[in-house]
C-alpha cells in the first residue's frame, strides 16, 4: 500500500496532511519522493532550529544510541544533567529544569509547579491560572483549558477547574485575586497569529507579579531556543520570569520538553515523572542543539542570518502590498498578515506547488520559522520561489 493509503487506513483523521512526502533533508532543503526540492521555512514548526540532518548532532545522537539510550530516571544520566546546565547557563536564570518530551507536557509541569506553590501555607488554596486570550499551550485535556481559545473546548469535558482568559495583558491585573497561582504567558503569541505582546507592559505585569508573590509562567515552547534572537524571549524582554517551558526547537527534532523554575524547592521527590523525560537521547540531542545555538549566537552570525532574513521578507513584504497589510514578528519568528483567509490558504498551496513550504498562523497570518541555520542562498531562492506562487 501506498503512504497515503497506510496512513488513511491505519492513522486516526486527526490531522489535514498536506498532500506531500519528504524523503530526506539538509539544512533548510527537503527532497519528497519524486525527487522535487522544497526550501523549508517551517523547519518542521519552529522545531529543526540547527537544520536538517545537522552533521553535529547526527554525529552527536549516532554515539550516543550506540553505547546507552535509556535507562529511567531512577538513576543518575549524565547527559540530562549537562543539558540541565546548558539550558539554565544560557538563560542566564538561576533556576533548576524538569524534562518531559513535548510543550505540552513541559506545560503541564509548570502548571504542577505552579499549583504546589499556591498551597505554600496551607490556608489560602492558590490555584487559578490566569492566561491570554488566543494563546496556545497544547493538546493535553489541562493544556487544551489552558488555551485561549473557545474552539478548543468544545467536547473533551469536563475540563480542570481554575483557568481564567484575560483579553490582553493589561487586562490580567484586574483578575488577580488571592486565589491566583500564576500568569501563564507567550511573549509572542505565535499559533494565535504571530503577535508579539508589548515589551513596556510586559515588564509592568512581571513587577507587580513579583510583588504580589504571584508566578509569572512564560512559555517559550516555541520562542525559545534563539528563535527571537536571544536563549529565551524572556532575556529579551528584560524579566525574570518564575517559571520557563521550553520544547520544539530546543531539541532540534528529538521530542523534549523542558520547565525551568527559580522555585526549585516546590517538587519534592515522587511530586512529578516521565518514563521518558531527559533520556540520553533526547538529552545528548539537547547537549548538542544548545551548543551549536549558543556558538551561532556568540560568533555573531545567528544575528547575520536573521538580519538577512527580515531583510529579504521586509523586500519580499514591499513589493506585495496588494497581498500583504502588515511584517510582524521577532527574530526568525515572523509573519505577514494576509488581506484575507481564503488568499493565505492559496498562497500555502501555490508555494508547495512551487517548492517552498510556509505556515499559517491565526486566521490571516503567513508564518515562517526558518531553521536558525538557513544560508543566504536558501534564503534567496525560498523568497524567489514565494514571489512565483504569488503570481499564479
Ligand atoms: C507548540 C506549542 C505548544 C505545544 O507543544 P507540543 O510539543 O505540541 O505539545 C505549547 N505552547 C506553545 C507556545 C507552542 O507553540
């Protein structure tokens, strides 16, 4: 039988595939099976941030697999350790990490955290999250409440108790109570739409938090790892936030997710687990992702390549005006808003067909999340591509 065939028969509709297959891959260039070439700016949503089959981390993951894959984590693995420090050196935060294997479940962590915290003193039951409204945290019947969005709740109930949706930041003061257990955050909203939050109110809601004794939950499942430009979004917004989830890009295609917390007191031993979490795959993959990031970002050329980047989508952006109203984004995370729905979804399909594959984002956003280690000729050629499937 055919792929589509096996996958119609044999895999749950959860998802509308698009009616491609990639084969194989370097950098920022897919092969499918008729031998077609794709420039990727998805890197996989936000997820091959060193590229495809970066040699490092082959090489890094080969050796690894060959001598010990996993173990549990009921002994000590000394790879999760070593990306425990890389993680929290590049942050620059003094804090301790928990690895799950996805954004959602480094979510669920964090609302654990969260949660334990708020019953600090036995009397007062802290327990509501605040979080925005057009967030998106994950999949998970808790993360599935804890995302903004009313579509998402429908069936799968009844849901945990406690989450309350602000419309926007200034609008999370007025919600705190004494019931509080955290703010949960993106600091660029990213399947909402691209929408990056205003840095000054940002930095307002961290510093009341602070006061209030309140967690500030930041998630950067998808803008951490460099995406923005900076380890963490937070670092480039300038707080320091309680508690950090981490996930897609930080292990460059092997499932990780990672909370970070300065409340490294809260769990106790037995609180939380994962079979998988920090195994030596995913955490050698980790090791690896971090070290190649942080020496793109220290030698200067992670700010070249999104210099170029912006550059060849803001000249990309000007010169389709009649298609496109606004350039949004940070870093590699960017957009560009669409007149309209039904154009962005042809703009989606056309670009397949011409052999680069974009994103959607919202309701009226192109999204591009290009591996961090894109080079100027895919650039080039990705964006020459796009103007030709604008044209049809
Ligand atoms: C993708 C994403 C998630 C969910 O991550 P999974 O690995 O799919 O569980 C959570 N939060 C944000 C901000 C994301 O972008």
């Amino acid at each position: 039988m055919k792929t589509q065939e096996l996958d119609k028969k044999y895999v749950l509709p959860t998802y509308g595939r698009v009616d491609v297959e990639f084969v194989s891959a370097k950098n920022a260039t897919l092969k499918d099976t008729t031998g077609k070439e794709y420039i990727d700016f998805t890197s996989g949503i936000g997820v091959v941030s060193v590229g495809h089959a970066n040699d490092r981390v082959t090489k890094a993951l080969c050796e690894q697999i060959s001598n010990i894959t996993h173990i549990s984590n009921l002994y000590y693995i000394t790879p999760q350790a070593k990306a425990a420090q890389k993680v929290v050196e590049a942050s620059g935060y003094d804090m301790a990490c928990f690895f799950a294997n996805s954004g959602a479940e480094a979510n669920e962590g964090a609302i654990k955290i969260a949660r334990k915290h708020g019953e600090r003193d036995g009397e007062i039951k802290r327990y509501k999250i605040i979080t925005l409204n057009h967030s998106f945290h994950g999949r998970t019947i808790t993360t599935v409440k804890a995302t903004g969005q009313e579509s998402m709740h429908n069936y799968f109930g009844p849901f945990p108790d406690g989450f309350v949706y602000a419309d926007g930041i200034d609008e999370i003061e007025a919600l705190l109570d004494d019931h509080t257990a955290a703010v949960m955050i993106e600091l660029i909203q990213g399947e909402g739409g691209v929408e990056p939050q205003d840095k000054a109110k940002v930095q307002a809601l961290a510093k009341l938090l602070k006061e209030k004794e309140i967690p500030l939950i930041v998630d950067e499942v998808q803008t951490g790892a460099y995406r923005t430009g900076e380890f963490t979004a937070s670092q480039l917004y300038g707080i320091e936030p309680e508690i950090i989830t981490l996930a897609k890009g930080v292990g460059g295609g092997v499932p990780v997710g990672i909370v970070m917390t300065s409340l490294k007191e809260v769990l106790s031993a037995g609180d939380h687990g994962s079979t998988f979490g920090g195994n030596y795959l995913s955490a050698r993959a980790v090791c690896e992702v971090v070290d190649i990031l942080s020496e793109l970002k220290e030698s200067g050329d992670l700010e070249i390549t999104s210099l170029m980047f912006n550059q060849a989508l803001e000249k990309f952006y000007n010169a389709h005006k009649d298609i496109f109203t606004q350039k949004v984004g940070i870093g590699m995370m960017c957009g560009l808003r669409v007149k309209d729905a039904q154009t962005l979804s042809d703009i989606i399909a056309n670009a397949k067909d011409a052999g680069v594959m974009v994103l959607k984002a919202g309701r009226n956003t192109l999204r591009f999340l290009p591996p961090l280690t894109i080079t100027k000729k895919e650039i080039d050629r990705g964006f020459t591509l796009l103007g030709s499937a604008l044209s049809k």
